[in-house]
RNA sequence: GUCCCCAUCGUCUAGUCAGGUCCAGGACACUGGCCUUUCACGCCGGCAACACCGGUUCGAAUCCGGUUGGGGACGCCA
C-alpha cells in the first residue's frame, strides 16, 4: 500500500503553497488506495506555535483534506529519533563533533571566498570525539562517488557527494535535527512516496544517505514546482492574503480553491474544472509540469463565482450564513436566505459579494446608494410611483409572473420604456443601481414591502424637493 | 560564488517522452459585438507565446550542444 503524508511546521498559517502540497499528497493517495499521514513537525520549539498548528489543523479540515493517520507530533517523537542517532554512532556512520559555531562560520567563509560551496571542512570526523557539552553529532556523508534519485516529476537527479558536507543530525541541546527526524519519521510510518515542494530537491540526497546508512529502502520522491508571486519570486506576506483561511474569509469555496490549485503544475489536457472524484481519478504526477509558476488569483475568482452559479440553494444558503451573521443578521429566516441566494448566485464572485447582495432582502431598512439616488430619485418619477403603488397595493397575487403583467399594461398606459421605470425602482427597493432582476425583486420582497418602500422613496424625494 | 532545477500568449497551461496533422490549442485577464429592466450570466469575435544562437534532419515548439534569463539550495530552520 502507497503511504503519503504532509509535514507542515508550525512556524505560522498554511498557506496555498502548502495546500496544493497537501492536495497533491491526498490526491494520490486517494487515487492508489493508500493512506494520508499528517505530520506536525515542531521540532524548533522557538518558532513552533500552538496557534500555527490550530490553524493549520482547521485549513485542513475547511479544504476537506482528510488525513488517516495522525497528526504526529514530532516534538512527541524523540525517543524514536534518539534511537536511530544513537544506532548510528554505535555502526561508526556518525560522529560527535567538537566544532563551535564560530568554528563553523570560519570554515564557511574560508571555503567562499575560494569560490566554494560552504560547508563543514570535516575537522572532528575521524577523531573519535566523545559526547561533550555543547558538541553536536554528525552523519558521515561519503567523501566521494554520487547520490542519485529518480524524480517522479523531474526525472533522474544525480549530486556528487563532494557538494554535500558532514550534517548535524542531533544539535547541542540534544534535539534531532530536521533531515533526521524526517528520514526516521519516514522509516517508521512507512512512507513510499514522498511528494513535496522544489526546494526540498537539495535535501533529498542528503535524506537518501540517512536511509543508506541505516540500511533501509528509500521512498519514492515526487518534488513539485513551486509557486510564486506575481512578481516571479517566491511566495511570501508580501505578495497578500495567501493564507488559506483569508481565502475562506473572503468569501471563497474550498471546491474552488483546491480547483485552482490543482491546476497549478498539473494538467489533464484542456480541462479546467474538475469535481474532487474527478480529480481523484485524473491526477497522475507524471503530468505534474517542471516549471515553477505564478498564482493567478484571477483565476481563481472565475472558478469560484463558477461553483457558486453551479451550487445547489440548499448548499449555498449554509455556506452563506457565517457571513450574513458576520454582517450583523441574526434570527435568519432559513426559507428567505435559500430564496434570494436562488437569484444572487449568478452575479456573485464570492460569498462576501453574495451576502452584501443580500440586503436588500434581509434588512428592514435600506439605504440608497448616493450615485442611484441623485440619478434616479428624481421628482420625475413621482407621479409614476404613486400611481404604481396604488396598483401595486390592489394586486390579488403578487408574484413575477402577475407583475410583468401588470407592468406592461401600466407602461403602455403611461407610453414609457421600462427601463425609465425600473432603474428608479431598483434604487427604491434595493438602495442599489445593480440588483437581480426588477421583478424577482418584487416577488421576494413581497407586495407590503415593496409598497413601503416605494411610498419612502417617494417621500424622500418629495424631502429632497424641498431642501432645494 | 558553488551546486541543483527550470524555460510555449500578461497569467495558468495543451502539444515535447514516440520530430511532420501546430504560420501552435484551451482557460483567466483584457477587448469589440449580440442578448437585455440594471448588474451579471450566456453567445459570437479580437488581441496575444514556442527566450536566444548553433547543430542533427527532407522537416524541430518537439532531439543535441551552448548562451541568456529565472527559481531553489548551500543553518545546531523546516
């Protein structure tokens, strides 16, 4: 059985480069039956967080990426790690080294300004040190011959061992370091494919001479491209909201998300959209691309106002309500919020959109837009007004389908377009210049508010009269 | 600096492994139009790319070499 896994660190919020990470790892592990493994590595306790893991944690849960095993704790992990570095001492594969940091940084810059790599000059390899306070303890890395691997996205990749330097397994303070606890982690969950960003490239053979070491069978490795900002470097703060509960925040589907991130770095031919069982069954890393690429956040809010247009009411209304409540609406009344979601998700990009769209038709008091009323709130349409309202108030059923009707018969009548009636309208009824359709307006809001409304904004302008 | 990786429209990409069907296809964005009670949706159209130079070949976006450009890594961070 194929075992994936995603090893977040702590250090702050899971951004959309660790998500697609993340989705990737799921999505072949779905795909092959296997098994998904979360991983919290904090092993650096400065920078790790409890807060950072929450929030990884519910990033996770929000895209409906599900792991089947953990989370792990690394920090929870150190006798598995203390065994396997001890073992390694014990087969003479690594060392204790006496070496001080300033010691290191002389070294460094010693081999740069030669024109070298910098890296540990291997002074405490073969001295046979033992254990001191402040020593660290070093793998042996072979001094010469190659580290080679086959890359499920990248192809062959082959280092000379002379590029790598002897690393630091366990620090000073006793902890294992990353490269180790990831290869004894690996080890010990039975990891067989190891899919992760780019810049892990360099670290692979590092990782695969562990494993040589310690005599056990090497995973399989798949390194993704890695995104980058608009501006072509890497993703960071400053490129805005990246992380993906701002994405939640904004109003976007996590469906529309992991969309969009699927299709960067993967393709399947010229499609676009892919359902989660679609994408199950269509990924495959050999058409993961070698390119790194830019996030097109453009992108993503077409895919997301798509999903929102494709989603049922039902759907769309429970997804809504966290953000009408966060607009103040309390003791919604389910029944309304499904029927005006019904017209608004043709026009909404997001929820956020979504839910100021939805107003008009949840607030008892509206307020016109200072655009639409200077335009349209004019005393011209004063006397139109009143004689609609009073037929309006006498309409048995109130409904689009016996308002268009009476409509026609009231332009006609009156010899205008409806467009000279229906911009005053909206702004009448909705305070906006943009809004669904002037009759789904009118059946949702029900004949008492619309008669009160328009008796208001006749007032108001009847006010705005007299000002001037 | 050293090593590793990469290179098709502004962006994401198809095509590259098995060279001709590609004067390069799709999507987003931008844009012209149609529809229309506004805003959207929808529909029709437009703009726009094989980084460069050599080589192999009857023929190269596709294969090879180099150049340039970009990214990544060089931590007692992960």
């Amino acid at each position: 059985m194929i075992v994936t896994r995603f090893p977040p660190s702590p250090t702050g919020y899971l951004h959309i480069g660790g998500a697609r990470t993340a989705l990737f790892n799921w999505l072949f592990s779905k795909q092959q039956g296997g098994k998904f493994i979360l991983r919290i590595e904090d092993t650096d306790e400065q920078r790790s967080t409890d807060d950072a893991t929450a929030a990884i944690l519910e990033s996770m849960e929000w895209l409906g990426l599900s792991w089947d095993e953990g989370p792990y704790f690394q920090s929870r992990r150190y006798d598995i790690y203390n065994e396997v570095i001890d073992r390694l001492i014990a087969d003479g594969q690594a060392y204790h080294c006496h070496c001080s940091p300033e010691d290191l940084e002389r070294q460094r810059q010693n081999a740069r300004s030669k024109g070298l790599k910098p890296k540990y000059d291997g002074t405490c390899r073969d001295l046979g040190l033992d254990p001191a306070p402040g020593s660290v303890v070093r793998l042996k890395i072979p001094l010469s011959g190659i580290t080679q691997f086959i890359d499920l996205v990248k192809g062959p990749i082959r280092f000379d061992n002379e590029e790598l330097d002897d690393l630091i397994i366990r620090r000073s303070n006793g902890s294992p370091t990353y490269h180790l606890a990831v290869v004894a982690d690996d080890i010990s969950l039975g990891m067989t494919h190891v899919i992760r960003g780019d810049d892990h490239v360099n670290n692979t053979p590092r990782q695969i001479l562990i494993y040589k070491a310690l005599g056990e069978p090497i995973p399989k490795y798949a390194h993704l491209p890695m995104i980058l900002g608009p501006d072509k470097t890497r993703l960071s703060k400053r490129h805005g909201a990246m992380s993906v509960l701002a994405y939640r925040d904004m109003g976007y589907l996590p469906h529309a998300l992991l969309n969009a991130l699927a299709r960067l770095g993967w393709s399947y031919g010229d499609q676009e959209k892919f359902s989660m069982e679609e994408m199950i069954a269509k990924f495959s890393l050999e058409s993961v691309g070698k390119a790194a690429g830019v996030f097109n956040a453009e992108k993503l809010l077409d895919l997301n106002a798509w999903y929102i247009r494709e989603s049922s009411d039902e759907f769309l209304a429970e997804q809504l309500t966290p953000f009408l409540e966060t607009q103040g609406f309390t003791n919604l009344d389910a029944g309304k919020v499904r029927e005006v979601v019904s017209i608004l998700k043709v026009r909404s990009k997001t929820l956020v959109e979504m839910a100021e769209g939805a107003h008009f038709c949840l607030a008892e008091e509206i307020t016109y837009e200072k655009k639409g009323d200077d335009k349209f709130l004019k005393p011209g349409v004063l006397e139109l007004f009143e004689d609609l309202n009073n037929r309006l108030a006498a309409m048995p059923e109130f409904n689009q389908e016996s308002i268009e009707k009476l409509f026609i018969d009231f332009l006609e009548q009156k010899e205008i377009k409806l467009r000279k009636l229906a911009q005053p309208l909206r702004v009448a009824l909705t305070g906006k210049t943009a809004s669904p359709g002037i009759f789904e307006v009118m059946e949702i809001l029900g004949k008492e508010k619309v008669v009160e409304r328009i008796r208001k904004a006749a007032a108001h302008i009847k006010n705005k009269k007299q000002d001037a």
